[in-house]
C-alpha cells in the first residue's frame, strides 16, 4: 500500500473516531442530564456570572423552590437540573440586563437526607456523595434491637408522589431521601 493510501486510511479512521466519540460523549451527557440532579428546597448554590462580581455569589433555594438573585429576583429553580437552571438564570439576565451573560452554576450543599424508626439517633443529616442506606444507619447511631434489617424502605425526594420503595442497605442514598428503618415483630 503505497504513503498516500495510508495516509488517507489514518484520515479516515481519525475523521470516523471524532465523529463517533463526540456523538458518544453527546449521548452520554443527555443521558445524564435526563436522569440528573434536580434542585429543591434546602439546596446551596453557587452562581457565578462571569464578569459580573455583584451577580455571583452563594444562594439558598427556599421552601418554594426559589432562589433570590440580584437584579431579576425570585427564580423558580427547584425541579429543574442544574444545567436547566443555569439556562434559565442566563435567559432572565440577558432579557433585560446582560450583553450575552454567561453563567454558571454549581450546587455547594446538597439538601439533608433523613431516616427514621428502628435507629438509635433518627433525625435529618448532611448529604454526602455515594452514601449507602447502611453508611446512613451507622451516623444515625446504628440499629435499635427492634430494627427489622430486611425491612427497609424509601422515598425518594425525586419522585415526591411516589410512594415507598423497598431498598436494601447497599442501595444509594440520594438527596432528600426518607429512609425509614421498620421494626421487627418478634
């Protein structure tokens, strides 16, 4: 095969690599921002409007899923992703007072999870990334004597209307969860 084939061949497969790993990177970033994070109440985030130092800063969504941001106030933002969220924001600051803002946001705190029943301490904790129902029962003290270890649900702040699920004690906790630890009958 002579130099100019083979140099075509490489081209080509380069070309079919670039196509094919950005359409993958693509695919999985939607998929991810479909099954992503969505923001509520007790939630911290940092907004940060590059350029615009009095615009940044670090914000509390309330009960009502706002957030209050200088100069366009309340923004619904409790639902949304965060990539949504920032879409909004960078809507409501070019509509009336940016040259093409560009904006950014980033969730600082996320929202306690809660467990509740057969555990010594029952109660509201910090969200920490990664935390399984079994890591959420140790920092609430560990079981109580009474606790049923295969009786063990959820619900999910994601899903608010849902109703309890079963998990297990290496299922994952999530922001928001209500984990409630039954009891045992004998």
């Amino acid at each position: 095969m002579s130099d100019r084939c083979s140099a075509m061949l490489k081209r080509l497969w380069l070309a079919g690599l670039l196509i094919f790993g950005f359409c993958g990177l693509w695919s999985s970033c939607a998929l991810a921002d479909v099954a992503g994070y969505r923001l509520g109440s007790g939630d911290k985030l940092r907004v940060t409007v590059f350029n615009e130092k009095d615009l940044s800063g670090d914000f509390d969504v309330n009960d009502q899923g706002l957030v209050a941001l200088p100069l366009i106030g309340q923004v619904k933002v409790g639902g949304l992703t965060i990539s949504e969220a920032q879409e909004l924001i960078t809507q409501k600051y070019g509509k009336d007072y940016l040259v093409n803002p560009r904006v950014n946001v980033e969730v600082l705190n996320y929202r306690p999870f809660f467990i509740l029943g057969e555990v010594k301490n029952p109660g509201s904790y910090p969200y920490v990334s990664g935390m399984t129902v079994l890591n959420a029962v140790a920092l609430a003290g560990g079981y109580t004597p009474r606790a049923n270890r295969n009786n063990i649900t959820a619900k999910r702040a994601a899903n608010p209307q849902g109703s309890e699920v079963e998990v297990q004690e290496d299922t994952v906790v999530l922001p928001g969860d209500v984990i409630r630890i039954h009891e045992r009958f004998f």
